[in-house]
C-alpha cells in the first residue's frame, strides 16, 4: 500500500472508532481481517498514523476546525510526518484507493506557520480540559510541556532479568535493533520510538525473550518497582500483583531469597503469572488466586505490602491515547474510592516497623499525593519515606529528574524521566 492507500484506511479505522466506541487495539485487528491483503508494514504504519492522531486529537482537531477522522488524519500527514498540502493533492489525484483532493479550506488550515496561536493552553497540551486543575497541582508548571511530551510516541523498554542475564548479555543479543542502556532504571533496556511508518520490533519473538532473560516494562514501571525496596529474605505481600510484572521485578530484586505472596482479586488478570513465573526463573513466589481467607495467614506479619493499585492509567496516555478522551471525572471519582479501600486493606497486612509501598500508573493529583494526604491523616501510625534518598541510592542524579511531591512520593514523567507517568511513595509503619 502506498501513503494515500494508508491514510485512507486510518481515516476508516478512526470512523470505526468513534462509532462503536471500541479500543483501538480491537479496531486495527478487525480491519487487518477484514483487509488482508494489507502486510505487516501496511499495518504498523496505519496504526502509527491512528495512534499519532487520537495522541494530538486536541490540537490537530483545533488547528484544522474540525477533529473529524478525515480532519485528523490530514494533520498528522503534514504537521507530524512531513507531508506538504501540494504533495498530498498529487498523490490523491493519482490513487484509485485515496481520499478526495484536499478542499481550500484544508489546503489553507494545512499551510498556516502557527495554526495553534489562537488556541487554548489545555489544547495545545493535548488534554481534556476538566483535568487541567489536577495536572497543575500535580505537575505544577510543567504541565503544559507534559502534555506535549504525552502526545508522542514512546519508546519500548525492557527490564532486564538478572535471574538469568546481565544487561550486557540482553544488549549483545539485541545489537539488531539498536538497543542501549536505560537512563535511569540499572537494570533497564530502551529501544527508541519510531517516526512515521517505522515498525517497532517484535522482541517476544526474540530467543532472549524466549529463554526469560528480559520482560517487556516501562522504565518507570522498573524504577518504581525498585523504589518499592523489596529486599533478599523479606516476606512480601503484592495484593495487586495482576499479570505480575512488579511481582518479577521484585522476585529478581530478591534474588529469588524471601517470599513473595501474588494476589489479586480478579483471577483473569492473575492468570498470566504462572507461565511468566517459570520463564523468568522465578522460585520465591506463591500465588496466592483470590478467594475467602486468601490472605488470612498473612494479616500482621509482612515486612513489605506492595498496592499498585487500579487507576485511571492517565500515566499511559502516550500508549493510549483513546482513553485520555474517554475518561471523566465521575470514573476518576471511582476510581479514587477504589485506591482508598485498597490502601485500607493492605494496611492489616504489614507489621510493626514494615513498609506499604504506594503506587500508580497515573499524573492525576487526586490519585497520587491527594490519596497519600488522606491516609497520613488517617494512620498517624505510618510516616513517609522520602524518595528523593531512594532514587539517588539507585542512580546518582535520579532524584533531579522526577516530581518529588511534598509528601515524599516521586511523580515519573514523560518530559522529566522520558517513561510512562508513574507515581510511588513509601509508607513505613512506626512500629
């Protein structure tokens, strides 16, 4: 397929997308099926130019006075792969599968030197505005350079099994697609973000990934896993623990000395774990599936109770973009209430002089340093640990480059780490 046949597509696939309401995940497969004659490189360079459109729907949608699918498709065509209004006129004008010739008022909104000049600060951030409030307490300034850096694609990262492999052995192994050293994260492996139709690599197809050497995670997914302190000999409780990329991370932490207890309370979502487990060599964890007095024998006696718990995942937004412009305050409100419970919950487990480790996947005030005041205020018998110590003792300079809140937690970034927004704040028990 050529570029016009490509935008064409994208268009239909965006048009699906708005009327059924579906992940876009789900309506890139269901064209794929439905158009297979399209090759793997057809459809990575559809996706990115979907995903490159739901990412800056704000701005785009503003610049060119319409966010139609047709609308955005064009924008990320000229303002983000570097097309021209003339180019894409001839190339229409040739092409059976194209879209129609773009009309004067596109070829005009397509042409201007600063189509967003006129703009709000919420659009040119590319964020719903209802959030804005929130992205301000918690980013402060920064919030509007944020939602730039939010709006692009990311890297691929990976964390680096040292059950079974040092970094240097996964870089070797990965020399094909130019991988290098994490920034921040030690065990950490960044294989850089694409531009217009590049593919990113299937690395689970690699024998690496294959032998367990490496999982797939974010940078920030690794450092707040490291801020969690999971140490050799310790009896940890992950009562969030899902498909258990933490729970591997800190297996490996431990060097698989110690006990880690897996649960969550939807078993599909545990369900992963197990294969996972015996990949990556992991021996020092007990899943524990959920049920009645799961937990029981557990209540009082763990050094280390590990919450990442349910959020709004607006820390992902780079990766899916759809969701930044499906969430509402009533979800967040819910969402909030969920993460109270559960900090309620994982209290009764950890022991006198032990460590709740607080964590999420969002930028969203409410659901970071707002929920950690409201549990201080609650449970005098918890302190907070102050981050900033634990990531300069995990890289020198780390704690220069995260949102260190005033109640000790660290807010990970795409403009200040470059990783998916994570937030994590310790909490230690006065004993």
């Amino acid at each position: 397929m050529k570029l016009p046949g490509r935008l064409s597509a994208a268009i239909e696939i965006l048009e699906d997308i708005a009327q059924r309401h579906r992940p876009v995940a789900e309506a890139l497969k269901a064209w794929g099926i439905n158009n297979r004659f399209a090759g793997a490189g057809d459809r990575a360079a559809i996706g990115n130019i979907v995903y490159d459109a739901l990412r800056k729907r704000a701005s785009h949608g503003f610049a060119m006075g319409s966010d139609s699918a047709r609308a955005l498709v064009l924008a990320v065509a000229v303002r983000d792969w570097g097309a021209t209004p003339e180019e894409l006129n001839d190339l229409f004008a040739a092409d059976t599968h194209a879209p129609e010739v773009l009309s004067a008022d596109e070829v005009q909104r397509l042409s201007s030197a600063d189509p967003l000049e006129d703009a709000p600060e919420y659009v040119r951030a590319d964020f719903p505005e209802w959030v804005v409030p929130s992205l301000k307490a918690s980013l402060g300034p920064f919030w509007r350079d944020e939602g730039r850096a939010m709006a692009g694609r990311p890297a691929l990262d990976l964390r680096v099994n040292t059950l079974k492999a040092d970094r240097a052995r996964v870089l070797k192994s990965l020399e094909r697609v130019a991988a290098q050293p994490a920034a921040l994260s030690p065990v950490g492996v960044r294989i850089a973000g694409g531009e217009r139709d590049s593919r990113t690599p299937n690395v689970q197809a690699d024998e690496g990934y294959l032998k367990g050497w490496f999982e797939v995670q974010d940078q920030g997914s690794q450092i707040v896993a490291l801020l969690a302190g999971a140490k050799p000999g310790e009896q940890v409780l992950d009562l969030c623990a899902g498909a258990g990329g933490k729970t591997l991370a800190m297996a490996a932490s431990m060097g698989n000395k110690g006990q880690i207890f897996a649960y969550d309370s939807d078993r599909h979502r545990l369900a992963p774990i197990y294969d996972r487990l015996k990949r990556n060599g992991a021996r020092n964890v007990q899943v524990r599936a959920p049920g009645e007095g799961a937990l029981d024998d557990l209540v009082g006696k763990m050094d280390r109770v590990v919450l990442d718990a349910p959020c709004t995942g607006s820390g992902t937004w780079r990766r899916q973009p759809h969701a930044k412009w499906k969430l509402s305050a009533e979800q967040l409100a819910l969402r909030v209430d969920e993460q109270a419970a559960i900090l309620e919950a994982g209290v009764r487990y950890v022991k006198p002089g032990g460590e709740l480790v607080y964590i999420t996947c969002s930028i969203l005030d409410e659901e970071n340093s707002g929920q950690m005041r409201r549990f201080l205020a609650a449970h005098p018998e918890f302190e907070a640990v102050p981050a900033g110590p634990l990531l300069e003792a995990m890289a020198p300079g780390a704690s220069a480059q995260v949102h260190l809140t005033p109640e000790g937690g660290a807010l990970l970034t795409p403009l200040k780490t470059g990783t998916d927004g994570f937030f994590a704040m310790v909490l230690r028990h006065r004993g």
